[in-house]
C-alpha cells in the first residue's frame, strides 16, 4: 500500500470515530461510562437481530432526533 493511500485510511477511519462520538453526544449521553455505552450498543444489537420492527421503531427516532422524519 503507498504512504497516501494508508493515510487516506486513516484519515476515513478518524472522521468515521469523530462522526459516532458525535452521535454519542447528540444522544444527550457524552458523560457516561464508556462500559454503559458498549453495553447500551451491544444490547442494542442483540435486539435489532431479526426485528425488522424494533429497527423500524429506531429508525423513526434517530429521524427525528436528525430533524428529517421519514428518511
């Protein structure tokens, strides 16, 4: 692999862990314990398995919490 294209992974990489801390933030939990929000994701997704209607329900919240219902 060349030096600019292991940077330019790199740098997807850490704009991708920026973009979800920010999610993280704008769920309204930046001050919890790192242990209570790999266990709220990994309970999150032992739910979504197979219930099209949880992820659905999800969806429809994270729309809105983005501002833009439906999409």
């Amino acid at each position: 692999m060349r030096r600019s294209d292991a940077t330019d992974v790199r740098k997807k990489d850490t704009r991708e862990k920026i973009e979800l801390g920010g999610l993280i933030a704008k769920a309204g939990l930046r001050y919890e314990k790192r242990a209570l929000l790999l266990g709220l994701l990994i309970d999150a997704k032992e739910r979504l398995r197979g219930n099209e209607s949880e992820r659905e329900r999800l969806m429809a919240i994270g729309a809105k919490a983005f501002g833009h219902e439906g999409k």
